[in-house]
C-alpha cells in the first residue's frame, strides 16, 4: 500500500508542474502590435491552389524579384517594392491604416482590404497567411519577412 501512495505522489509531483504550451504562446492585441513596428523584409512566399471542393491542385513558390517591404509604425503600415536594380526606384507604394484584431487565440491583421492571419510573429520573424477564392480556385499564400530595422 505505502508503494502505490508513494508512486502516486511521485505521478502527482511530476504532472502537477506542467502546463500547457499552447497558452504560453498566444499573443495579446497590444503585444502583437508592439512586435510589429518596425520595417519587415519579404524573404519568402508560397501558394497553394485548391479547387473549391477542397482538391489540392498545386503548390508553387512565390516570386522574389523585387525587393519588399512592409512597415509599421503607429496604426499605419506602408507597403513598398523597391527595383531590384535601383533601389531607390520605388515600383509600389502603398501606405494606410490597420486594424489588428484577436479572435479565438487568432491574430489578425487587416490592410489593403484583405485580413491575414499571423502564423508567427517574433522580434525577427513575421509570417502571414491570406486565403481568398479565386473563381473556382482557392488560393491560400504564406509570406514570410524577417525585420531589418
């Protein structure tokens, strides 16, 4: 009998300490927001195509010609591509407002009238994530960016 107590405290000391990493992990709005700032490199994108029924189609890299950039500051977030040749010849400029919203342990972001969901986010890494139907194909894109200042 005093063999199972002891295994029994000796299960109950060793579980009891553990937690659930999961919770350790989610971010709030205000923390999201403050990571953020800043100027963020487009290094990488994917895209996979499915057909509406939910049938993989393809999976593709995303193009990196040019150099891109999103920044934050404040609420607002600029959106730029610069020519990979002169890079001071800025081909795409955008620059507005955002709205950042949690639902669910989700962060989201809402910019250029599309919502991306935020995969990670950390003081050097950003990736975000955009589904959208595209006519009988459903696009879903991931574009990671690594934060140069």
């Amino acid at each position: 009998m005093r063999r199972l107590l002891s295994l029994l405290l000796v299960f109950l000391v060793v579980f009891s300490g553990c937690s659930s990493d999961d919770e350790a992990d989610v971010l709030t709005v205000a923390e999201a927001e403050a990571l953020l700032q800043g100027k963020w490199l487009l290094t990488s994108g994917s895209q996979d195509t499915f057909l509406d029924n939910g049938s993989f189609v393809r999976s593709e890299q995303l193009s990196l010609e040019d150099p891109e950039y999103l920044s934050f500051s404040g609420g607002n977030v600029q959106v730029e591509i610069f020519d990979k040749e002169d890079s001071s010849r800025r081909l795409y400029n955008l620059s507005e407002g955002f709205v950042i919203a949690s639902n669910a342990g989700k962060i989201t972001l809402r910019f250029n009238q599309n919502d991306y969901e935020v995969l990670v986010l950390s003081q050097e890494q950003l990736r975000l994530r955009i589904e959208f139907d595209n006519g009988g194909e459903y696009l879903l894109k991931n574009y990671n960016f690594t934060k140069t200042k």
